[in-house]
C-alpha cells in the first residue's frame, strides 16, 4: 500500500479514536454526575448510593460504619453486599455473615475488590465513594469499549453512546451494582481480542467473570465465529480462573443458603414478567427488555449469522429465555440482564455492512499473528 493511502487511512483511525474518548468521557460524566444528585441528597442516608434497607442483608455492616444513621425501610437492592464485601474481602468467612447467598456474592469479587484497593481502610464514607467512583470509572471504560469494538469491526465512533444511553447502566451506577463494569471488561476484551491484543483481551475476559460469570456468553460467541485458538484462550483461560474461585469459595466459605435461585424454565420468566407488565408493573423494565428482544432479532435478520457478533447476540437471546421472574421483571433488574444484548445489538446494526474483518492492524500490533484456525467439526 502506497504511503499516500496510508496516511489518511491511519488520520481516519485516530480522528475516530479521538471522537470515541470524546464521546466516552462526556457521556460518562454526565451519567455520574446524574447518579451522584440524585444518590447524594441532603436528608438522605449517606450509604444511599449502595440502596441499603433496614431489612437488608448487610444492615447490620452499614449500621455499623454510620452510627446514628436510621437505615430506609425495606431490603434494599445488592448494592449494599458489594459494600459489605468491600469493607475485608481478604476475610471472606467473616464478610459472609453480612451477605444473603455468600458464595454467589463471593463469586463477583472483582468489583468490590477494586473498590476496596481504592479505599483499603475499611467501611465509611470514603468506602461509599470508591463504590461509587468504581462504578462511574467502569461507565466510562465501557463505553471506551463499545466505541472501540465499534471501531474493530468497520463502524464509526457514534455506537460509543449506547453504554451510556442504556438504561441499565443508570440503574447499575444509582445502586453500586457491578453490571457495568462487569460488561465494560467483557466488552473490552472483544475489542482487544479484534484487534490482535490478545493476551490483554484475556486479562478482561477474567475480570469480565470475576465480575459476573454469565458475562462469557460474550468472548465465546467470538470463539464460535472464528474458531481459533485465539478466542479459544479467551475462553478457557477465564473458565478455568472463575471454575477455580468456584472451588475455592466451596473450601472456604460456609454457606446454608439457597445458592442461584435466577433461573427457570424456558420463557417462565418471560412469561410471568409479561403478565406482570400487563398489569402496570414496572414500565421501564418492560419497554427496555421489549425494545431489545424486538431491536436485537431485527439485527439479527440484517445481519446474518456471518457477523462477528452475531453469535454472541443469540447466546444473550437464549440466556434471557431461562432467566427467572424478578431478574427480568423489575426495573433495576429487567434493564441490566437486557444490557449486554441491548448493546451488541447497537455495534452490530451500526457495522452489519462489514464482513468477517481481518481485524488485526496492519502495523504489526498483533501479538499473536500466527494462529491458525481451528478445525471444528
């Protein structure tokens, strides 16, 4: 290629890269600002980002930390049990006792453990706002991820919004849930998988599933598509560190709970949350998890099952099918299991003109340029 195409060809990727930083911090910023007014309220509890309840599992734990403070009525959303772990997740029997399921919370350390390495000290006002401040940091990588992936695959810098535009990524930040950094690291790895950085890719594929396990639905529609060794560690490698932790919380934690109580029979959950919505229940969820089953199969038929993504889209659809009553019908909830589909879903349609991309730079950034393809049969 003659150094004049090149020029502009190269010109064109940074000017996009720019717009995808742009676009990231603004929306991200605008999105943790909203979050923030509307946590931080005078009058209100201090901990009230973290949506903890009298009745709440970690009660006890946030009482604790802000003496004097009269916790809301209710349970409160999850938020509180990444709190309670970020407190000493180096003592994990001893975090137990303030969660509801231990091991599942356990399970998804990885947030709160980033938010405890930002605020070592312990519970309290500066733990509040490292959750927070991790939550509002993994908005802005997500959408750095999304408009990079974006970029990977043929498309503009615009699809960069739809992390922020979500609805689930509200709700994620509102209530310190780890949705959006969870996704933010599932989705990165895509991006740098395209891009031929692959051993980075991998290390954001284990925090994808050390954030929430469900988020290998992602990296795997990629090993489905291209069937390389690549995307094959980009699996495996993630699979076996959460497998692991797994085992490990068997040893070391005691628990007497229900365990994973979101699953249910093939559209029960559907079905229900539908009945619910019919009778005025939460609005939002409903047009959120409707506007993207219907969004996400019209992308589908566009693209084609040639499209990187799209068999990535289909695990998410079939993964939404046996997901139970209230992680689909309430609005906190029903907006973020939809999220990750909602999002692919938008990268798609905006790059459903590409075809199977030669995605590793030509600059020679690739770090693994000799793999071969896979013969699966």
């Amino acid at each position: 290629m003659s150094e004049s195409r090149t020029r502009p060809s190269t010109r064109r990727r940074a000017e996009d890269a720019r717009a995808v930083l742009l676009l990231a911090v603004m929306g991200a910023a605008l999105l943790a600002f909203g979050a923030y007014r509307n946590a931080f309220v005078p009058g209100t509890h201090p901990a009230n980002v973290l949506n903890p309840g009298a009745d709440g599992p970690s009660a006890a734990a946030i009482a604790e930390d802000f003496p004097g403070h009269r916790l809301p009525p209710g349970l409160g959303h999850d938020g509180q049990q990444f709190y309670a772990i970020a407190r000493d997740p180096l003592n994990l029997e001893r975090v137990a006792e303030d969660l509801d399921r231990p091991r599942y919370r356990l399970q998804r350390i990885a947030f709160p453990l980033t938010a405890w390495l930002l605020h070592p000290q312990g519970g309290g006002d500066g733990l509040v706002m490292a959750v927070f401040a991790t939550g509002a940091v993994a908005v802005l990588v997500g959408a750095l991820a999304t408009g990079h992936l974006s970029l990977a695959l043929g498309g503009g810098p615009l699809p960069t919004l739809a992390f922020v535009l979500a609805p689930g990524a509200w709700f994620a930040l509102r209530f310190s849930l780890v949705d959006s950094y969870a996704l933010a690291a599932a989705l990165g790895a895509m991006a740098l998988s395209l891009r031929g950085r692959n051993r980075w890719a991998v290390v954001a594929a284990v925090l994808a599933v050390l954030a929430k396990e469900s988020l290998i639905l992602l990296p795997l529609g990629l090993l489905i598509h291209f069937r390389d060794r690549t995307r094959l560690a980009l699996v495996a490698v993630p699979a076996a560190v959460a497998a692991s932790w797994w085992i490990a919380l068997r040893v070391l934690v005691t628990d007497r709970s229900a365990g994973v109580i979101e699953f249910t029979w093939p559209f029960g959950g559907l079905a229900s949350s539908a009945q619910a919505w019919l009778d005025g229940e939460a609005p939002i969820a409903m047009l959120t998890v409707v506007f993207t089953l219907v969004f996400a199969c019209v992308v589908l038929n566009r693209i084609g099952p040639g499209h990187p993504l799209a068999p990535s889209m289909v695990l998410q659809l079939a993964f939404l099918t046996v997901l139970g009553h209230d992680v689909l019908a309430l609005t906190a909830n029903g907006t973020r299991m939809t999220m990750p589909l909602l999002i692919l879903a938008v990268v798609a349609n905006a790059t459903r003109r590409c075809q199977t991309p030669g995605v590793v730079e030509a600059d020679g950034s690739n770090d693994d340029s000799s793999d071969a393809r896979l013969s699966i049969s």
